[in-house]
C-alpha cells in the first residue's frame, strides 16, 4: 500500500481549490448529480450523464454536476472544495455515490467515495476510483465488540475476502476512519492480525480470515458493542 506525505501548506491549498470542466449533459441531469463519462469529447466538452451505482456501465463517478447553463451543457467540477449545494452533511464524514446519483453518507451496495464533507452544506471533491473501479460490498456495517483493554479483538466478523496487492483499504468507526498499523501493534489505533494478535499484518499481507485488533489507549476511547459499527472498506476484486 502507497503511503503519501502529508501535504505541504501550499499544496494543501491547491488540492482544495476548485477544478471545473465544460460538459455535455442530459436534459434531466440536475446540480449537485455525481456524473460519469459517457462517451468522447465532443466540441471541447466532456460528455456525462448522472451516475447509477446499481449500473456497473455508470461508474466510476468523475466528479459531481455543479451548474446548468443550458438543457445539455453544463459545468461539472472534479476535485476541490464545493459549498451550497447539498445540506444536513456531517463535517469529516466520507461521501460516496448514492442510489439516486447524488452524495451520500449510506454506503451503498457498490460504493465508491466521491468526497468527504467539509461542512453542513460542502464538501471536497476527491473521487475515488479503485483497481475494480468500485469497493466491495463486503465487511460492512459489522457490531463492534465492547473493549476494555488494549490489543483486544474490535469485531468478530473477520475480514470476509483478500483485498487485492496495493489495494485501497479504510477502517471506520461510525463513519469515521481510523489509522491501520502497517505491520506495528505499537502507538496506532487498530491493526489487522491473523495469529489472534500477537503480530500485525502490513497493510499490503492483509488477508480473508485477518481480525481487526483495537487500541482504546491511543484511539481515545474504548469501543461498545451496543453503540459502535464498523465497516471495513477496501477496492473490489
């Protein structure tokens, strides 16, 4: 698994600033839809339509439908910041293409992260395009187990399927990710184990069968089973 820097301060800034592209769309297609690519450029504009995470031909996601000047042309913006256009979102939460192709916190049958949400009203575009072009399906929603001690099991469900070599993988905790440790027990919140804990998985050797372990001393709290879920999110096979 690729780990990236953080990013600089002048870096930071430029990944948050708006990117917008001139497109094509169906007249029904309306702001605020996550698009998809339908065919080639046609007169300096990208051609998309509204995405359908139930219809593998309508993903992935490119970015989301942010102005109608017409019928049919629209602006569309892939990445960076985006106010106004959606409400009742949950600040640091991910975003992915919904059922009815627009944001969502659900996480869908077929999921695939368009964003993370910046505010009530915004989010950061930021699609997220795995191997499959999708995430799996699998792993989610789990009941966390309740834990009092340090390197205890999280969830008793086990990771349900291999992810692929270098894949994309996410922890989250009620909707909110939480650090792996890649191949360390040590100083992070939770790690991946298939010897019943004595030992981490690096990120890249996690496999079917693996527990998820957790640290309430370094995340800050405990999980209870009664109050936390847990999803595993990882790219498709």
């Amino acid at each position: 698994m690729q780990v990236l820097n953080p990013l600089s301060a002048s870096r930071a800034e430029a990944a948050f600033s708006p990117r917008t592209l001139p497109a094509t769309c169906q007249a029904s297609d309306a702001a605020g839809d996550c698009v998809y690519v339908t065919g080639d450029m046609s007169g300096g504009r990208y051609l998309v339509s509204k995405s359908d995470p139930n219809d593998p031909a309508k993903l992935p996601a490119i970015g989301v439908l942010v102005a109608k000047l017409t019928a049919t042309e629209c602006t569309i913006q892939v990445e960076g910041a985006l106010e106004g256009l959606y409400s009742g979102l949950l600040p640091g939460r991910l975003l992915y293409v919904g059922n009815d192709g627009r944001p969502t916190h659900a996480i869908p049958a077929v999921a695939q992260i368009i964003g993370v949400a910046s505010s009530t009203t915004g989010l950061v575009v930021n699609p997220v395009t795995p191997l499959g072009g999708v995430l799996s399906p699998l792993n989610r929603d789990m009941q966390a187990a309740t834990t009092v001690t340090d390197n205890s099991v999280a969830c008793v469900t086990p990771m349900l399927a291999t992810p692929p070599p270098h894949a994309w993988l996410q922890v989250q905790i009620n909707g909110i990710a939480v650090r792996i440790g890649n191949g360390t027990r040590a100083a992070v919140p939770c790690y991946f184990s298939g010897d019943g804990g004595l030992t981490a998985r690096a990120t890249g050797g996690i496999t079917v069968g693996d527990l998820l372990y957790w640290n309430g001393s370094v995340a800050g709290f405990q999980l209870d089973a009664a109050t936390d879920r847990i999803d595993f999110l990882f790219e498709g096979v």
